[in-house]
C-alpha cells in the first residue's frame, strides 16, 4: 500500500482530513502533538542553544510548540510567550496545564503593549520558535501577534518555524509534520497510520463546503438526470440519492415516470433515449451543475451518452453509459462494476491482490475519475488512489450503485472528480450499513436514503 501514498506538498484540508481519519482509527490529536512537540525539540537542539524562545498561538500548532517546551527542559532557560486572549483548543490547553509544573518560564500577552516588557527576551534567545499560526492562517497576524512577529524579525537568533512561518515572519527552516505544507519544509514523521492517508473516512468530510445562512435556492446545485427507458426505478432512486446528498434542484430526463414530488421530472416521449430527443437534454444539461447518465438506459442509446457528454462540463456515467467509446466529459467520473469496467476498458481488473487491482484502476483512468465498486472499492484519477472498505454484503441488492452515482453528482456540484468519488462511497458505504443492520438481506437500496444526510452532515464520526 505505500506506493499509494501521496507524495510533496499538501493542503491544509487535506492535512485535516488525514488526522481526522488517524484520529477514527484510534491515534488520538494528543499523541500526534506529543510526537510533533518530540521533533520540534530535536530540532531546536541541532542548533545546541543555551536559550530558547517559544512564541505559541492558541491553536494545535501553538500546543506543538508547549510540548516541544517540555522536551526542552534541561536547557538553561525556556521562554514562552502566548496570547492569553481567547480560547485554545482543548489539546493546546491540556499542553499549557502540564507547562506548570516544568522548568519553563511562561509569559502571556493580551495586547501589543504586554510584549514589550518581554522585547529584551528576542535579543538574548540563542534560537526563536515560531508555534504562532498553522496552516489554517490567512492574512496578517494580529496583535498581539504581530508585535511578536516584528520582534522575532528584528532578532539575531535563527527561527525555527512550525509547519509553515507565521504570516510575515521570517524563517531559517521549517519543520512540517507528515508531509511537508511549504516547499523547502524539513518533513518529520509524527506516527500516522498509512491507513488514513491511503482509506477514505470520517475525516474526508472536512472538505465539504459549508452552507452560509443566507444561502438561496440553488446555491446547493442542481443535478439532472438522464435514464430509464428498459429499466424504470434506476434514474429515480440516484435522483433521490443526489437530493439526500444536498443537491437543491433534481431533474430525471427519462421515458419512464415514477411520480416523485420532490423530483422534477422531464418527460422524453417513447420507449427509449434517442437522438431525437438531444435537443431537450442538451437544453436540460446547460442549466445543470451536474449530469449523471446511463442508469437504466439500455444499450441502445450510446449515442445519446457520447454526445451529452461532449456539451456537459461535468458528468458522471454509470451502468449503461459505461461502454465504447467511452464518454468524456470535461470533467468526469466513471462508477462501474468489475463487469462495467472490462466493458468501459477492455480488461478485467485484477482479483489476485486489491493492490495489482488498484494499479489497473489507476492505468485506466485517462479521462476522467473512475470508482471501481467491489468489496473494497478503489477510486483514482489516473495519479492518486483511494480505498474505501465501508459497505455490507447486502448491498449487493440492485439499485445501491444508483444511488450512489447520485451522491456523487451531488457532491460534484461543489468539489473535484476525485473528491466527490471518495466521499460518495464513503457515505454510501456507511449508509448501507445502517441499514443493513436495520433490514439484513432484505434490505432495500432506498432504506439507504434516510441514511445518506445522517453520515454526510450529521457529523456524528467526527465527534
């Protein structure tokens, strides 16, 4: 599995995702600190001081700096300064209680003016450490931390900074944990499990949009949806998957009408998709964010698929729409079946071992996102690759994949190919958990439905 590790700079969403995840699999935010602190201070100690200044903030990266304090106890003099205005997280404080009882001499500021009796402490440290703000940072520090950034500046001792330097604060080197935040970071290993970078899970959820109170209708995105013909309860069962997954507006383009009253239905006459009737969902497919294809649609309508997908911005194509030539649009996911993916690829995807299976996955995926469905599923955009194991064997049940593609042509509205692709099987994954212990083999793929909002903003994962 560590070929499948990301590799070079990461973003502080992603960052966040991963401890997250680290942190559902049992390595607790206070361990990886503890770990974090522990090469903060082997870093400090590479320059052999005699004094030593900490400037913290009141975030995780502020408590990395507390427990480096710690580490650094047998040198001759440890001073930390931190804004003792507002509140810290519950892991910087729990690192601020254990500071009472070691040899560091702590300093708090409420306000510019309160630093200035501390300014001789900058001329006489032999190093600085910068623990101000972490990556979540934008925009100028604020005071009192900017009159600490200004001192730090004009001080001759070189400044170690954590993760990335504090908005305007100069830097001799950077520690990053994990993986680096900046380019030129020193990288150290804080313990994370492989697991979480390379398995979806709870902390993929962080990267969800949030919603502002003022938001309108249609600010969640509107999705349209084109099947049906052979089969008739496919386009409306991922029609309602994309509503339960936050699309505000759903559209079914089909010849098949179930009536649904929170869908919109957008009748196509006859028994089957043609060409005849590319005018309407062209027309339909302009106005939409989103457009998920190919559930229920038969094998006679290829031509249809391939030409809605040269007018969509982004689509998604499932089922029937997984064949050659393979549809793309100018973004694109592809959520076959093993059996879909030999037919969208011309070969069958490897069974011997889940990592030879990953590297077919990832060599296939030339024009788009592709969302292997299996036991473990396997989600890549022809460079990065995820796993995903939540999912129960009752599942298999027709109609789950449906809903599924209309997670995902929700979450797609809002975030990337390979974003929406990871997080849509997450939560349908959990989401067919519940309710298969719920219904057992007799579960339906719309007693899933309820399930999909509880997992995707209830948060219940991440508390």
């Amino acid at each position: 599995m560590r070929e499948f590790l990301e590799t070079g700079v990461i973003g502080a969403g992603r960052m966040r995702a991963i401890e997250q995840n680290a942190i559902a699999l049992g390595h607790s935010s206070l361990l990886m600190m503890e770990s974090a602190g522990r090469a903060l201070a082997d870093a400090v100690l590479s320059y052999d001081p005699s004094r030593v200044l900490i400037l913290c903030g009141r975030g995780n990266n502020g408590g990395d700096g507390m427990v480096a304090a710690r580490y650094l106890q047998q040198i001759d003099a440890i001073d930390l300064i931190y804004p003792d205005c507002g509140h810290m997280t519950p892991e910087t404080t729990a690192q601020m209680s254990l500071l009472r009882y070691c040899s560091v001499a702590v300093h708090r500021v409420r306000c510019a003016t309160d630093v200035g009796p501390l300014s001789h402490l900058f001329g006489a440290a032999d190093i600085i450490v910068d623990a101000m703000l972490g990556t979540g940072a934008s925009g100028a520090a604020r005071e009192p931390l900017a009159t600490l950034v200004s001192l730090a500046n004009e001080s001759p001792a070189p400044i170690v900074a954590v993760d990335v330097p504090t908005p305007g604060a100069r830097a001799t080197k950077i520690v990053s944990f994990h993986r680096p935040k900046i380019e030129g970071a020193d990288v150290v290993d804080i313990g994370i499990p492989l697991e979480a970078e390379v398995y979806t899970g709870p902390g993929d959820l962080v990267l969800l949009p949030t919603r502002a109170p003022e938001a309108h209708k249609g600010v969640g995105g509107e999705v349209l949806v084109v099947g049906g013909g052979p089969y008739q309860g496919a386009p409306y069962i991922t029609a309602m998957g994309a509503l339960r997954a936050g699309a505000d507006i759903v559209r079914v383009a089909s010849p098949a009408y179930i009536p649904m009253p929170d869908l919109i239905y957008e009748r196509l006459e006859g028994d089957v998709i043609t060409k005849d009737h590319l005018e309407v969902i062209l027309g339909l497919a302009e106005r939409a964010d989103v457009v998920v294809c190919g559930m229920g649609l038969g094998r006679e309508s290829h031509d249809v698929v391939t030409a809605i997908a040269e007018a969509a911005e982004k689509a998604i194509f499932d089922a029937d729409a997984l064949a050659r030539p393979l549809p793309v649009a100018g973004e694109t996911i592809y959520t076959p079946h093993a059996g879909e993916f030999a037919r969208m690829t011309g070969m069958e995807p490897a069974v011997a071992d889940l990592v030879s299976r990953a590297r077919d996955v990832r060599a296939a995926a030339t024009t788009g996102t592709i969302l292997l469905k299996g036991p473990v599923d396997i989600i890549s955009d022809g460079e990065r690759v995820r796993f995903n194991r939540t999912g129960a064997p009752a599942m298999t049940t027709g109609g789950t994949g449906d809903l599924l593609a209309g997670v995902a042509g929700a979450l797609f509205c809002h975030l990337p190919a390979f974003e929406a692709a990871c997080i849509a099987a997450y939560v349908s994954g959990r989401a067919g958990m519940r309710a298969a212990e719920e219904r057992g083999y007799g579960m339906l793929a719309t007693d899933m439905l309820d399930s999909v909002p509880q997992e995707l903003f209830g948060r219940g994962m991440l508390g």
